[in-house]
C-alpha cells in the first residue's frame, strides 16, 4: 500500500487501500469495509469482544471475501503472532487495524541503520562537540560536589577532572538510582525459588547463589513460561495463578541468511503469503550499516514452525540444514529468476539456469517459547497487573493490556505494573483483581498442587529466549519442555 504524505488517519489508510488495484478488487474492498465499521464506533470494546473468534471465523461470520484471507490476512497473521488466521485471535488483528486507522504513521516502519555505538551514540557525541560541548567516556563521576546552599558546584571525576556545566542531568542507570538509596542490584544471579510464609505472603526469593533477597515490593517481568515454573506450592491452588494454565509461549525462529550475489529487494520490511515465512527484510538494502550493492542478506522469521504454532510440520526440532533447504525453497518462490540451482540444498532443484544467487553462510536462531499465543480466547485469561500476594506485582506484555505479545506490549505491561506500585506506596488501596472465568475459579479447588520444578540451565533458553543451536540446550530443552520435539 502506498500512504500519500499529509494525509491524516484514517483517511490515508482508506486512500491506500481503494488506490491498491493488485490485491483486492473493487467489490471486494466495498465488501471487506462494513465489518470494520463497529471497530470504529465502538473502539476497544468491539475488539476485545471478537477475542473468541479466529481471524478466519470472524470473516466468515461477517461475510467478507475469501480473498483477503490469502492477499491480506495470512501475511498479516504471520506477522503479527507467528501463527496463521485460522489460530490466530481476530482481537490482535483488530488491535493492530485500529492503530493503522486511528494514527497517521501507524503503518510506518523503519530500521536502525546499523548497530546503535556506531549509528546512535556517535552521531549524539558529535553533536555535542559541534557545539563546543565535551563528551567524556570511561570516566566514571566519583563525587557530585554541591555549593552551601545545595545547589551542584561541580562534578568531580575518579581521574581528579572537575566538570562544570550550565545543567547537569542524570542518567545513571537503576544500578546506581537504587544503590545510591540503599538498595542493591544483582546481576547474573538467578532466582532459585519463592519462598513463602505460611500464610502465603513471600518471605525471601531465594538465589541460586544462596543469597536471600528480602524486599518491600516483589515485581516478576517473567515469561509466562517461566513464571509457571516457579510457582510456589502454597500460591498453586488460587485461581489466579492456575488461569496461567491456559497461556504459552508460542515456538518461532529467526534466520540470517547471506548469499553471494545481489537479490532484487525493497528497502521496507516485507510481509510473506508463504507458508513457511512471516517477515523478511534484506539487511544489505534497509541497513546502512549492511549495505553492500554486490550481495545481500537477508534476516527472516520462520514460522509456524511447530505444532504448538499450529503448524503442519515440527520445525523447531528439525536440523538446521533441513530448516535451511526449504527456507531456500521458499525463496526460490519468491525470487524465481534469481536463486540458484545449487546441489547443497535440493529445494532448489527446480531453479532455471538464470538464478546466480547462491548461499554464503548463514545463522539459525531457535526460541522454543516466545510470545505467548494469542489463539481465540485468551484474552479473558490475561491477568492483571495487581495479585492476590501482598506486594507481588506482574509486569510483561501477556498481562492484561491492550496490546498483545510485543514490545509495545512489554512497556505497556511495566508501566501499569508500576502504577500499582507507586499506588500502593501512595497508601491506596490495590485495584481489584481482573475477573476470573468460573471453569478456573472451580478446578483450582480440585488441583493437586506440587513443589514448583524451578528453572534449569544458564543458557539463554532457560529464561525464555533463543540461541543457535539450541544454545547448546537441547538435551535439557528435551527434558524440561518435550512438547517441543513431539512431530505433528
């Protein structure tokens, strides 16, 4: 879709899609519009109602055309949640439409043109300079020494150097906010277990360093995966935390491919129909810092990829060469003149003799559990940010807010999680729990509740993210999450 600059929301978004004659036909725009209308009107409670319906009940329901399905939604699904529309919940569809509607550059998107030392921090450093100001790194401030009546004389340096400015602004990181007030702040130290009194309120988080930590306020920004992990005992039969029961993360993974030869790209991220591949960018085009006119790279997302993704085949537990070979057949799809027939990779085979491009090298990056699934009706299961356990307070982006599994949703999730805390510092009373569904209020009664089974492993999958090869983690993935390599 082409956006025509000026043009405000949601009058640009309308003005792309009737000026799009390769997707949709005109009646099928006109058709596709109606079931859109209520979004309008009613805003975020049309949308979190359609929580229970997929992308492909939803138009069905609403009768809109097949065709979006396959020119719009499939794309858009993959995109958004890693799963396609007939999994995927048509309130995260609906969320993001919203936003397209209702901002002017909700569609924008763009990429940091390199890595951030060298395409941020510098070009801020020089700008400094220009402007007769100093920047000094690796020069830690000892002391901020203030005049008699508080105000800041100075700011004296570990190497003796006085630094004086016409405003002083800090940016220590919370290491040094909370120390400086006598907290402390541990790093490399993961947490063994939750330790709880009898009444069910936390005593200590126990460390596997077998440090105790003590605490006025207990916030976990846990991927729900984990969280369930380290449940403890005593927390086990409360409605609230068994509705975590019913969300997971879902499997993706990212691939980093080079070849030898210049691919005919975009300098967008672009949006797949495939059924192997959600997003892909060439990294050589849309990244200064990886621009190379003579070859390309390629960075995409692969997905679904296993049958917890609702996916036909378990990727995930495929070898990286097998994941590779039909990404390669997938690509010679959609670059049909330029892959080439190489023998390393028999998805290629039907290549013509005009396909030059062939693979260099590339990178196969595994995240058994990322986002969680956002299936139909999970929403209702979200928690909020407030729990039934005194000064224990949920962040992270599967907790109740509007967006769904993603950064926005991260910051979202943190933010309300820290206004129920500043609430609670305040004196004010915590808000009320989010509803809980009566199916869980009735079978947490009957759940037999077991010591948690903790977390396993220092390596980067142990705490929900991802690494090449399994991070070396696969005999402990194996045991700790099977599900992973059962075959559809």
């Amino acid at each position: 879709f082409d956006f025509i600059p000026g043009i405000p929301a949601p009058f640009n978004f309308g003005l792309a899609i009737l000026m799009n004659q390769k997707m949709l036909t005109l009646a099928e725009k006109i058709q596709t519009a109606p079931p859109l209308i209520p979004m309008l009107i009613e805003g975020q409670s049309f949308i979190d109602e359609q929580d229970e319906l997929s992308v492909t009940e939803f138009m069905r329901k609403y009768g809109m055309p097949e065709r979006i399905n396959e020119e719009v939604f499939i794309a858009m699904a993959k995109a958004l949640d890693f799963i396609d529309p007939d999994k995927l919940s048509m309130t995260v569809v609906l969320t993001a439409m919203n936003r397209f509607l209702n901002e002017s550059n909700g569609l924008q998107m763009a990429f940091l043109d390199g890595n951030q030392p060298d395409r941020v921090c510098a070009p801020m450093k020089d700008y400094v300079e220009a402007r007769g100001g100093a920047v000094k790194t690796s020069s830690p401030i000892q002391e901020i020494v203030t005049n008699d009546d508080g105000s800041i004389k100075h700011l004296l340096m570990r190497t003796g150097d006085k630094v004086i400015a016409d405003e002083y602004v800090s940016a220590m990181p919370d290491e040094g906010f909370v120390e400086a007030r006598g907290g402390s702040v541990k790093t490399s130290s993961p947490i063994q277990e939750i330790v709880t009194n009898d009444d069910g309120s936390i005593k200590h988080l126990l460390m596997r360093t077998g440090d105790k930590v003590i605490a006025d306020e207990y916030v976990s920004a846990m991927p729900v995966d984990v969280v369930k992990r380290m449940i403890p005992k005593s927390w086990a039969n409360m409605p609230y935390f068994r509705q975590f029961d019913e969300l997971e993360g879902i499997p993706v993974i990212n691939l980093h491919m080079w070849f030898d030869t210049k691919l005919q790209g975009v300098d967008h991220l672009c949006f797949s129909r495939s059924p192997l591949l959600s997003v892909y960018a060439d990294m050589s085009v849309t990244c200064k810092e990886y621009y190379d006119p003579e070859k390309s790279m390629l960075e995409l997302v692969f997905a679904p990829c296993s049958p917890i993704a609702g996916g036909s085949v378990n990727w995930i537990a495929r070898s990286d060469e097998e994941i590779i070979d039909a990404t390669m057949g997938e690509l010679a799809r959609l670059f049909p003149k330029e892959i080439a027939n190489d023998s390393e990779w028999p998805a290629t085979s039907g290549q013509g003799p005009n396909g030059k491009a062939k693979l260099i090298k590339y990178a196969v990056v595994k995240v058994p559990r990322s986002v969680y699934a956002a299936i139909p009706g999970r929403n209702k299961y979200r928690p909020s940010q407030t729990s039934p356990i005194p000064h224990f307070t949920l962040a992270g982006d599967w907790t109740s807010q509007k967006f769904l599994g993603s950064m926005e949703g991260a910051v979202l999730g943190g933010k309300l999680a820290a206004e129920v805390v500043a609430n609670r510092a305040l004196g004010n009373a915590d808000k009320p729990l989010k509803a809980i569904q009566d199916h869980i209020v009735s079978s947490a009664k009957s759940h037999v509740a077991t010591e948690p089974v903790g977390l396993k492993g220092d390596g980067a999958i142990s705490f929900g993210a991802g690494a090449v090869g399994f991070g070396g983690q696969k005999e402990l993935l194996l045991e700790t999450d099977p599900s992973q390599f059962v075959e559809a």
